[in-house]
C-alpha cells in the first residue's frame, strides 16, 4: 500500500512543479490547457451531485398503488400458514450402517499417525 501511495504523492508533486514552471514561464497563458477539463469535471460533477429530474430517482414523484385482488391475498396467506414452525427438525429416512472394519475389540493406532 505504501507504494501506491508513493507512486500517487510522486504525481502530485510533479503536477505541480508542471504548473508552477508553466506559470513562471508563460504566465496565466500556461494555463489555457487546464480550462476544457476543468470545464468536463465541474458539469460531470454537478451533473451528478444534481441529475436531471428525468433521471433522478423517483422518491419525489408517488407512485401509484395498487391494490392486490383477493386471488394474490389468498395465495399469500396460504403460503405462510403451509410454512413449518422453525423449531422442529425434519425426521430422515436415513440410518447409520455400522463397518466391520477395526472391530476386534483393541484400539489400533493409525498406520501412519
């Protein structure tokens, strides 16, 4: 991280010893390169901090509202009742089957253990 920040500060100081030897060159005349993306930042950044109304979220606007019919109401409440309580678990028709292997009565240690 620390590079990134190296390679970014590095930028910025070069940037600047770029417009202060324009400015002592040239005058304000340097600066003339500067105006159409500073012009392209300050409209996308407004732009963005106000979008126009046709793109803005509709939070202004009230949506209308419809009213589910009896048919949705019905459904919907079937589908919560028929949902099972959270707290009882499901019984499976599976079982353990037991191995035969290691079965002799003594503890063996692992071969490779």
């Amino acid at each position: 991280m620390k590079r990134h920040a190296l390679i970014f500060w590095s930028a910025i100081l070069l940037a600047v010893f770029g417009l202060v030897s324009g400015l002592a060159a040239e005058g304000l005349y340097s600066l003339r390169g500067f105006v159409i993306p500073v012009l392209l930042f300050l409209v996308l950044y407004l732009l963005y901090k106000f979008p126009p109304r046709r793109y803005a979220a509709s939070g202004r606007r009230s949506r209308i509202k419809v009213k589910p019919s009896q048919k949705t109401m019905a459904k919907v409440a079937g589908t919560r009742k028929s949902q099972p309580p959270a707290g009882k678990r499901k019984t499976y028709p599976f079982r353990v089957i037991e191995g035969s292997k290691g079965k002799n009565g003594e503890e063996q240690l692992p071969k490779y253990h």
